[in-house]
C-alpha cells in the first residue's frame, strides 16, 4: 500500500537534494544555469514562502511502501480559483521504477489530492516518456507553456 508523508519546512532539505538529483539523473536539465536556478533560493524561496500560505498551499510529499520513501510530488491546488491541481513534479525514485509504480503512486496521490479540494489536474512535461506515461493515466494534451513544454490536463 502507497501512503503519503507531507513534508514540512523543518524537513525540506531532504527534500531539495532528492529534487535535484531527480532533475539531473532524469535529464530534465542539464545547464549550468538550471541547476543554479533549481538550487538557488529564488527557486526554492518561492516554493517553500508558498508551502505556509493560507490559500492556494505549496505542497511537497513523499510517496512511502512500506514505510521507505520511494518517491516525491510537488503540487499546489488552487482552491482560490476553480480547484486545479498543478503537479510541479511526480516521480519515482529510481531503484524503484517499473511494475506499475508510478501508476499506483498516482491513485493514491489523486486520492488524497481530492481529499484536499482539487477537481482537476494539470502538469507540463518536457519528455517523451513522461508523455506517454501521463497519457496513459488519463491526462490529455492541452497546449504548450511560455517555455514550449506540452500542457496536460485530467479533468
């Protein structure tokens, strides 16, 4: 059974080095200016100013089975406006990747997304793998960015 542990402010370094690991190994950037952009405090300031919010709360969890982390989401529900759930970032880690884990950690995610207000979801993504992989959970394609990457929405 996948469960979902948020995390908090106090524990969010962990966090930080898990995501941008996650970015460089799944080679969703690979500048010298990404990774300062995605390691540096404007980047991650934001986040974490959002994560304390009243409305509209930044949030970060970790994907547990059995009680070892395998994975994390990043995600804000904006329940201010029509109940989008924005997914910043889902993955697995990957020592356990494959056997349909990304998709058990999405329905347990939907689940307690939900349960927090969200009626619909949203993401952009820059890969094709993750393309076909959001494709297959439901997701359409929706546009592209400012940035040129494919909007995808599951209403």
């Amino acid at each position: 059974m996948i469960k979902i542990e948020e995390i908090t402010l106090a524990d969010i370094n962990d966090f930080w080095k898990a995501h941008i690991d996650y970015l460089l190994d799944d080679e969703m950037i690979s500048s010298k200016e990404d990774i300062s952009y995605f390691s540096g405090r404007r980047y991650r300031g934001l986040l974490e100013e959002h994560m304390v919010r009243e409305k509209d709360k930044q949030h970060m969890a970790y994907f547990l089975r059995d009680g070892i982390r395998i994975g994390a989401v990043s995600y804000c529900t904006f329940q201010s406006e029509d109940g989008k759930c924005f997914i910043l970032d889902f993955w697995v880690f990957p020592s356990y990747r494959g056997g349909g884990t990304g998709h058990k950690f999405f329905r347990a995610f939907f689940e307690h997304a939900k349960a927090g207000g969200a009626l619909y979801y949203a993401l952009n993504c820059d890969k094709e793998s993750s393309h076909r992989f959001w494709l297959s959970l439901g997701f359409a394609d929706n546009g592209v960015d400012d940035y040129g990457a494919q909007l995808m929405i599951k209403k």
